[in-house]
C-alpha cells in the first residue's frame, strides 16, 4: 500500500518546526529518519494531514561533550552513534546496544530521537537511556523542558511528550571511575526485537556495588527498572553468584506483558535468564 495523500514541509530552525507542528486542526507529524513513520503511513495505520520532516533542521544533529555527559542530537542516526568514539567512551551501554538494533540500512537512517519518541517496548535505546539515568530535551509551543527517562516512558508507544513537543536532543551523565555496564537480549533473529533484553548500569566502590540500575525491555508496556534486582546486586562485589542468583529469582514475580513472541511466563524466564548472563558479566 502507499500512504494517503498528505503535505509536507521541510523547516529550516526548530521554531518553524514547532509551528508547524502547532497549527490548529491539522494533524502534523514529525519526520526523522522514517524507519517506524513511513511503514505506518504506508499501511495507512496513520493519516497525518503534514509531514514536517525534520533533517534540516542543523542543531537536532550532532554528539558533544557537556559538563555533565554527553548531549545527542534528536537526528542523530544510529549509525553515527555507532561509529562514535566519544560514545565509545562516554556511554559505552549505548555502544554494547548499537549492534543489537536492526540492519545497516536501518541504523543508517534511524535515528536516536526517533526511537526514543517512538518509544517502542522492545527497543534497545530507550531502556540504555532509562539505564543510564538519561534525559530527553525537548522544545514545543510552550518552550523548552527536561524531562528525567524515569519519568518519560509512560505505556505502550506512550511519553510524556506534550502536543506538537518534540525531542531536540538527549543527554547521558558521563561514567565516574569505577562505572560497569553490561547488555543483553534474546531474539529470534538477529535484528529482531528483543523477546526479552536487559541494560545495566552499575557504579563499583571499593570492589563492591554501590547502586546500579537494571532497565528491562520486551518484558512490559514500556521500559521498566527492575528494582528488586537492583536491590539484590547492591552491596555485593560484581559477579557475585549469591547476588546474581537473588536478582534472577526476582524476575519469578515480574509483571510481564506477552505478545507475537513470548508468552508472560516465557518473558519471565528469559528474564531470569539474561539476568544471569549479563550479571555474570558485569
């Protein structure tokens, strides 16, 4: 199928593209790099009156360093972050999870924001941002706000972005001495989603755990911390088989939404699983 017939813009500042975006009755949606948009449209699952395609817009793309981290622009493509020696670096979780997503032709296109608004629960970028204790910049007709990952992911393909707001960058705090990461999931094949995956990220102190923050997908309606887990692994040296094997048993009582792939029940035990293995290599 093709997409029903629409109009499109191309802004040059973010400004114009948020009045765009704002304009009374007409049904606008943002473009990035198009790899979930497009398919929908085409499917006529969405009949948006606008498309604001957002590429030209130089100030959504771009990885620098910030005092406190790294800022990532909203257009910045999943390749790009994978060839990235200051992610390599800076946010090492989001270079274990780059590999992990799609195919070359879709991460050369696809971008961070894009995933990130999307929102999907079994993607890989939103649960390394929930992980890494990110937040999501945005700017909309009534200005610009930070919103903390912990408070962004609200449901399925639900945020708390607001209507016409759109997601200007990401930031990621810089790792202390001491930060360990580690990344998971189990598919059916390579560059599907994830039946199950899980992101950490743990902070070490004089050999053992400090806090961390276990973030898992493909397992509910959006990405979620897995406190219990967090909880079992704190105060414990890395790699410890009674902690690890206390974390991979919380997973037995998780909440677990089923879908084309796994059932609940599978969906815990793959948890279980993963937990061992990516603890095990934490």
């Amino acid at each position: 199928m093709k997409a029903a017939d629409f109009a499109y813009a191309r802004p040059d500042t973010l400004a114009q593209a948020v009045a765009l975006m704002s304009r009374d009755g007409v049904d606008a949606v943002a473009l990035a790099g198009g790899q979930s948009l497009m398919p929908v449209m085409n499917f006529r699952f969405n009949e948006p009156d606008l498309v604001v395609d957002l590429n030209a817009i130089a100030e959504l793309s771009g990885i620098s360093e910030t005092p406190a981290g790294l800022r990532i622009g909203a257009l910045t493509r999943h390749a790009e972050l994978m060839a990235s020696p200051v992610i390599a670096e800076h946010a090492p979780l989001i270079a274990l999870a780059m590999p992990h997503i799609a195919h070359p032709a879709i991460r050369n296109r696809g971008t961070i924001g894009g995933s990130i608004a999307l929102a999907d629960p079994a993607a890989e970028l939103p649960a390394c941002l929930l992980a890494l204790g990110g937040t999501v910049h945005v700017a909309g007709p009534n200005g610009a706000r930070s919103i903390a990952a912990d408070n962004f992911f609200l449901g399925l393909y639900d945020t708390a972005l607001g209507p016409a707001e759109l997601i200007v960058a990401l930031e990621v705090p810089r790792p202390a001495p001491g930060a360990r990461f580690a990344f998971r999931e189990l598919t059916r094949r390579h560059g599907d989603y994830a039946m199950a995956g899980l992101a950490v990220a743990a902070q070490v102190e004089d050999g053992l755990i400090s806090s961390a923050r276990i973030a898992g997908f493909g397992l509910a309606d959006r990405p979620v911390r897995l406190g219990q887990a967090e909880a079992a692994i704190t105060g414990f040296p890395p790699r410890d088989a009674q902690a690890v094997f206390k974390a991979a048993a919380s997973m037995e009582t998780l909440d677990t939404h089923g879908d084309l792939n796994a059932s609940p029940q599978m969906k815990r035990h793959l948890a279980a699983v993963l937990m061992k293995r990516v603890l095990s290599g934490l």
